[in-house]
C-alpha cells in the first residue's frame, strides 16, 4: 500500500490524515547535508512533548564503545595536565578545550558515519535520530569551548600577559573559534531550512565542519607540546591520536548510508 509522506511540518495530506508515516533516510554522501529521504520529499519533523526525554533516551540509545573510548582519551589528557600542572586557569583552558574537542567533537562526527567493523560504532541509521545527537553534543562542545577561552583570557590577564594572539597555537585556536561561530550560524540556518520548507541548502556546512574539527585537534596537539616539553607530552599525544584515528577512518572508508525506510518511533 502507497503511504503519503508528511510535508516539511509533519502534517499529511488532508485525504490522508489517518495515514501512517515514515521517517525516511536521504541518499546524501555527503556529511551534513541529510536533507531530503528518498522520495525527494521533506523529512519528517512531529512535533510531540517529552522532546527532552527523547533526546536523551536517543543518546543513550547510540552511545557506542568509540563514544567512551573518544571521552576516555580526553580525560587521560586532562588528568595528565592537572597532574603536571594542578588546578589553575591554564588547566581550566586546557582540560574543557580538550574535552570540547577530543571529546564532544569526535563524538558528534562518529555519529554521522555509523560502522559495525566489531562492534564498536553501530548507531541508528535514522539520520533523524543522528541530526538530534549531532546538534545535542555539538551544544556541550560548544559550551566547552567557551569555557575554555574563559580560563585562558583569565589566566593571561592575570599573570599581566596580552590576550592578544602571539603564537601558531593561539592563532590556530582563534581561527578555530571564528569557525564554530560560522558552524552555529550556519547550523542553525541549515536545520531550519530543511524543518520547515523541506530545503536541501549549505551543502558546505558538513565540509567545513571537517576542517573545523581537523584543525581543533592540531590547535589542542600545539597547545599539549606548548604545556610540556618532556616525554610525557607524547603519551598525552597518543591519547588524542586515539580518539581521532576512529573518525579518520569512518569519514575516510565509510560510506554514508544510502537512505532506506527506518519507521519513526516517535
């Protein structure tokens, strides 16, 4: 039996009202841009109260090994650093920039390339599903962020240095930041217009996101080798290599998935 599908608002066509609706995956190969399923019409988006509840069971639901093994290696860091260093602002900085970014960020780009290789990254296909867990931790990688740059524009304040950049690492981490403003923006836009006019649009949302994430991880190796130049650095260096090496793999061997049914739950 042919099932309508619900327009960009989730509403059915009046002579189907009672019809049953699917929540319809899109062939894009491209990340980022899960904009349209396969019968080139809008995705569904109910509208339904509990959303925070959902969320979370959602994020629960997906929360693989790669997930703790990408928060485990941010916290081998972070132990290491308040080890050397102790509890200052400049470990504030770089315990939240390490956890935003090996962290959240590895974590919200593994969700969008799901693999069963042992196990270890099977998610939802739903890129429903993968859009909310994107966004969701993408928010706490954010908030991560701006903590971070708190603690070092405190920190340089007080010890009575610029807060001006001066070397690759500051400059590389204020690009970073430029670039996570143009990704909120440009999220923000991306989502609304697939929501609510059923609109495939910044396909280069997804490409830059990449290269925000690349450059993140250089700017946290640049700031580890800055903190510490003994051995240590390199154990702390291999921790970061850890959480990264997976997302290498999946955005480099894993095809996205072509779109095909995944009934809505919600």
């Amino acid at each position: 039996m042919d099932v309508e599908v619900p327009n960009a608002r989730g509403h059915l066509p009046n002579d189907k009202k009672n019809s049953e609706h699917e929540d319809l995956d899109d062939r894009s190969t491209e990340f980022g841009d899960d904009d349209l399923n396969e019968r080139g019409s809008a995705p569904v988006f109910p509208h339904h109260h509990g959303a925070s509840k959902m969320i979370w069971r959602e994020v629960w639901d997906n929360t693989t090994p790669l997930t703790l093994w990408c928060y485990t290696a941010a916290v081998v860091v972070v132990v290491g650093v308040f080890w050397l260093k102790g509890l200052s602002f400049l470990f504030v900085h770089a315990a939240f920039m390490t956890v935003a970014y090996v962290g959240f960020a590895s974590e919200a780009m593994l969700v969008f390339r799901p693999f069963n290789t042992l196990h270890v990254n099977s998610r939802s296909p739903n890129q429903r599903i993968q859009r909310n867990i994107h966004k969701l931790i993408n928010h706490f990688a954010g908030g991560c962020m701006f903590l971070g740059l708190i603690g070092i524009l405190v920190h340089r304040v007080y010890n009575g240095k610029s807060v001006v950049p001066h070397g690759w690492h500051s400059w590389s981490g204020t690009v970073v930041i430029l670039l996570v403003l143009v990704q909120i923006g440009s999220g923000q836009k991306k989502l609304k217009l697939l929501q609510y006019q059923g609109q495939q649009s910044l396909k280069w949302h997804g490409r830059l996101g990449l290269t925000t994430y690349s450059l993140a991880i250089v700017t946290v190796l640049l700031g580890l080798l800055h903190i510490d130049h003994t051995n240590t650095v390199y154990v702390w260096i291999g921790a970061v290599f850890g959480a990264v090496a997976p997302v290498v793999y999946a955005y480099s061997f894993i095809v996205k998935h072509a779109g095909y049914a995944v009934l809505d739950q919600l």
